[in-house]
C-alpha cells in the first residue's frame, strides 16, 4: 500500500461533514500511515479534539500556542513534516483564505509553510460551492499545484439536492493512494494521445434534444491519468461534462453532437498512437431535425431515427499497425458476450467493460467496476474503485502494450 509509513497532514475546518474526518483518520491508519490532525477553532462544533487525537495517536492541533503553557505549535515544522496534506472537508471561507494567502489561523499558516502535494475535498451547500467565486479561487489553488477531489450530488445539510457533498472517506483515502503511488513514469512523453468523454446530444427542435446520463467523469480521469504519464492528450467532450479538474496541458475540444464528435475524432484519430473511446456516443438521431419549435398537439409524437455513424468501427477500419485503440462497454445484460463481440468488431487493442448491474458502476459515479479484455480474449476483473484509479489501470494496461 503506497500509504504505508507516509506522514499525512489532515486538516479539519468548519463543515457539517466534518464528522467524516474520524473515518478518514481511521482509514489513513488502517493503510499504515502517520497521521496528525490540525482542526480550525470552528470545526470544533461539530467533532471534538479527543475523537481525532485517539483514533490518529497524536495530540491534535488547533492554535498558534498554548495561552496557559506558553507552548508553540510551529507550522513551518508541521509543513516540512508533512508527505502530504489533506484537508478534508474544506469549506469555501478557507478556500477562499487559502486561494489568498489569509494566514490567520494554524491551517492557513501550515498550508503556505507546507512543501508537500496539498489535496483539498471541498464540502458545503450546492448554491455555495457553485457560486463564481467560490469556482474562481478553486481554480487559483489548483493553478498553484493544489489537487481537489471534488465532492459529489446527493442530498445537503441543508435539506437541498446536488452538488457539494463531501466524497466519501474511502474514496478520498483511494485517491491518495494513487497520488502518493510509486512514481509515475513518462512512458508516454511525446506519444500523442486521444481521449472522449461524456454524452452527445441529437436535436429534436432548437428546445429538445435525445441523450444519455453520461457525466463524463471516466474520459477526463483517463484523460488526466495519461497526461500525468507524459502523453500529449487531446480530449473530446461531449456537452455538460466538467473538466475543471483537467491539466491546462491537455487540450479539451467541445461537441455536442455524435456527428460532430464523429469529424472531430476521426480527425484527431489520424495522428494519434493511443486512443480511448470513453465516450457515449447516441447510436440513433432524429432524421429530421425541426427548425421551430416543435408545439405541443394531439396525444403523442412519432419521431422517426437515424443510425449514426460508427466512429469505433471507422477508427477499427483505419487503425494502423502501431496505433492502439481502446473502447468501452456499458452493458445491461450479456456484458462478457457483447464486448468481446464489440472488441473483435471494432478491431480493438482491449475493451474495458462495465455494467449497470454492478452498485457504484456507469453513469454519474465517483467509482466504477471494470473487466478489461484483451485480443487474445484474457479477462481481468477489478474491483469497484474510485474512478481515478480505474484509470490508473487503464494506463497501465497501455503502457505494457506500448512496451
């Protein structure tokens, strides 16, 4: 485990999901790390100091000094210390403190000390987290280096529903685990490399439109994990993905249609050695596209579809022998069957295959469960992981073939 005997900073501030915090120290533990806790005096409404000074074995910081002992708690000592610092959950006022040097507590004294990867896991209402400001400063941090894992959809302290929720302690302990990995190689530096993401949307009129609940999230991990490893990335989204988290060394190119995906892939597929076909791209399109409005008459409407064109067969029929082409398969039933079918159709290198049956896989997740299948039709099943490091895997499987 690549946790085993690191020194792991975990900052604390005032969130209501601050209550995770004991199972994030439980889980670092748990690894084989060294962990020691520094709280904002805020945070401590809603878990207390001993909590974490038991489950981490270390006496749990809070304050520059110790009015009554005289003690100093030494932040330049704490950031040299430190492998690597979390902060988890972060609210938007030490975001935004961190995003402009504001030193007035322990924490952001510590952060700017700190020499380590810094990682903040933001958590706080869907209206807060999405406000411009709050986005700007989250951009400024990971200018400087900062790494987010970002929270997730569900339902908030306050009663509403979308983003904001802090991820959960397992996945943000999987995500440090790969970033404090052995040591990425560039085994891809100057190998050019094509990524999609996301879903298409084929209109109905200028109003309506046909699509998927693909978020995206797998294509820009992917994307994200080879442009660590050297490559020279180019990812394809598709309408609504988020690629804020994305390098600002790989370059993203926007569609929303599967048509324009199909000329905007096919173009970029001519120079690239690795591609990985991770979007989900509609099979069938309106065959007439209404100009106005379509209005509201009768009890029901007959849209007549048209296939679209099959831009993972084309690549299949223009693949050159040092090219290596990757796709995926969202299965519902079938799943072994169909994707080795679709992996001999498309002419592909390996397919990576996943299935709505499987909790916590496909559409809309942090994580996902894989089968990789290769040419020779070898299967190696993963388990459920966040999706940062299914696209570790990912990567890994692509470096053997190029090797």
């Amino acid at each position: 485990m690549s946790l085993t005997g690191k020194k792991i900073l975990l900052g604390v501030t005032g969130s209501i999901a601050a209550y995770k915090a004991a199972e994030i120290v439980r889980l670092l533990i748990k690894e084989g790390a060294h962990v020691k806790v520094i709280m904002t005096p805020d945070s401590r409404s809603f878990i207390g100091t001993v909590t974490l000074s038991a489950l981490s074995k270390n006496k749990v910081l809070v304050n520059f000094f110790n009015a009554e002992s005289g003690e100093w708690n030494n932040h330049v000592e704490l950031g040299l210390w430190a492998d690597l610092f979390i902060i988890a959950p972060i609210t938007s006022n030490t975001i935004s403190k961190f995003a402009h040097g504001a030193c007035d507590n322990l924490l952001s004294a510590a952060y700017l000390s700190a020499r380590c990867p810094v990682v903040i896991a933001p958590a706080m209402d869907h209206d807060m987290y999405n406000h411009p400001s709050t986005t700007k400063n989250l951009a400024e941090l990971k200018s400087c280096g900062v790494e987010v894992i970002y929270p997730e959809s569900g339902e908030l302290a306050s009663g509403l529903s979308g983003d904001g929720r802090l991820q959960e302690p397992q996945i943000i302990v999987d995500r440090l685990n790969v970033l404090l990995s052995k040591e990425r190689k560039q085994s891809l530096k100057h190998k050019k490399i094509l990524v999609t993401a996301g879903p298409t949307r084929e209109a109905i009129d200028p109003v309506r439109f046909i699509s998927n609940h693909s978020s995206g999230k797998m294509g820009v991990a992917i994307a994200l994990e080879l442009s660590k490893r050297g490559g020279e990335v180019t990812l394809i989204t598709g309408p609504g993905v988020n690629t804020s988290g994305i390098s600002s060394q790989v370059k993203v190119m926007r569609v929303t249609s599967a048509n324009e995906m199909y000329q905007t892939a096919l173009k970029e597929y001519s120079t690239s050695q690795v591609t990985v076909m991770a979007a989900a791209v509609a099979d069938y399109t309106p065959a007439v596209k209404s100009l106005d409005k379509i209005k509201k008459s009768g009890t029901s409407i007959n849209i007549e579809m048209e296939t679209t064109k099959d831009i993972l067969g084309e690549m299949g029929n223009q693949k050159k022998v040092d090219q290596i082409l990757v796709g995926f398969a969202l299965e519902t039933n079938n799943e072994l069957e169909n994707a080795v079918k679709k992996l001999k159709n498309k002419n592909l290198d390996f397919i990576v295959l996943n299935s709505l049956n499987d909790p916590g896989a496909g559409f809309n997740t942090e994580t996902n469960k894989i089968t990789i299948i290769d040419r020779q039709e070898k299967t190696t099943e993963f388990p459920l992981k966040s999706k940062t490091e299914v696209a570790y895997d990912i990567a890994e499987k692509i470096e053997k073939l190029i090797q």
